[in-house]
C-alpha cells in the first residue's frame, strides 16, 4: 500500500479522507484490487476507523471502491466492459448538455470556461489536466440548466476522473502532448457553445465521446 500519510482537521475527518483516498485511487497510487483495510489506513492517516468505514462507504457509492463478502473493501478493478459503459454514459449525457449549453449561453459558466481554457493551456502537471479536463466538461453540464442531467453525470464522476487519468497517463508516455491535445479538442467544442450553434455543439460533444470510447476500448489498459 502506497498511500501517503496526510494530518487531517477534526471537523472534516470524514471529507478529508474521501478526498484523500480519492485522490490515490485517481493517482493509481491505490492499485485496482488492492485490499483497503480500515485499521492500517487510519494508522497511516491518524484517525480512528469510523471515519475511514464512512469514507470507504462514500467511495463505494462514487464506484470506486467495492466491498467483498466479508466486508473487505478494495479498489475497484475496471475492466473493458465496465469502461464501455462508462463511455456510453458520455455519450448519451455530454451531447445533450452541450446543446443546451449552446442555447443558454449563461454568462457565469462561459466565463469560468474560457478560465479553464486558460488554466489548461499554461498547466505543467499532468494530474492538473486531467483535473481541468474532468471540470470542463463539468461546466458544461451546469451550463446546460438541466440539473437531472447534472446529477447523473455527477454520480459518475469519479470514474471518468479515473479513467481518464489513467488514459492521460499511458498517452503522456507516448506523444507528451496531453495537454495540449485535450486544449485543442476542448477550444473546439467550446466555440459552438459560444456562438450559440447547438447543433454543432452537440455534434462535436458526440464526436469527442465517441472518439474518447474508441482510444479507451484500443488502449489495452482495461481487460476484457
């Protein structure tokens, strides 16, 4: 287990340890399979099991994590199948949300877009894009207005954070250029949305998810 110590305030021992855990899941610093034992995370993080047992239960519902027969949590193992559906969730609530998006048009939302435009294209860190990648297509969902929309893409964020660090990772490897491939496609679905055009909005949101499946299904970093 390569889970790094971190103190943690009494207020929000719970909150900060979702993040925590969270955040080394993500970072693949908790591997997929790997057994969560309450007692040594709280030891490692200096807190009692109680708020490490909620922990894991918020985590379980974000699905990333999963609890086995005996009641012993590990990180969840996502194969190809589970990414199939993943991506399809994509490609079924991001279209739709860009059209809206398109039609609204809310200022505070195009505005906080175009910062993270900015953000991303002067980004160093890896684990930065991916965070401002996930949060793009975030905004664009509270741009939409439609809230039963932004709930659903919600429940699911975290997988796509996982999965796209884990793309992000293996793709930084070969080309290097992860940030700057995921500005250009963002910089393209963005323009649509400022101009108001829904119906290309939608056909590049469409286009990026269905793109985004294909890599991820060719990658080989996810088992049949």
């Amino acid at each position: 287990m390569m889970i790094k110590p971190v103190v943690l305030t009494r207020t929000t021992v719970t909150a900060s340890a979702v993040a925590h855990l969270r955040s080394e899941i993500i970072a693949d610093n908790l591997s997929a399979g790997e057994g969560l034992p309450e007692a040594k995370i709280g030891e490692l993080l200096g807190i009692s099991r109680a708020p490490i047992r909620e922990a894991l239960a918020v985590l379980e519902r974000e699905g990333l994590v999963t609890f086995d027969r005996r009641g012993t949590a590990r990180v969840c193992t996502f194969g190809l199948e589970e990414v199939r559906e993943i991506g399809m969730m994509r490609l079924t609530l991001e279209p739709v949300a860009a059209r809206l998006a398109s039609e609204r048009r809310p200022s505070d939302e195009l505005l906080a877009i175009e910062t993270n435009l900015r953000r991303l294209k002067q980004s160093t860190s890896l684990p930065v894009v991916t965070q401002l990648d996930l949060d793009f297509h975030r905004l664009i969902l509270q741009a939409s207005g439609n809230h039963r929309l932004q709930s659903a893409w919600e429940n699911l964020a975290s997988q796509f954070l996982l999965v796209m660090a884990r793309f992000h990772r293996n793709e930084e490897k070969k080309t290097l250029r992860v940030r700057d491939s995921t500005h250009r496609a963002h910089c393209e679905l963005f323009t649509p949305i400022w101009e108001g055009n829904s119906a290309q909005a939608e056909s590049i949101a469409r286009k990026h998810a269905t793109e985004w499946l294909d890599e991820l299904q060719q990658s080989g970093l996810f088992p049949s």
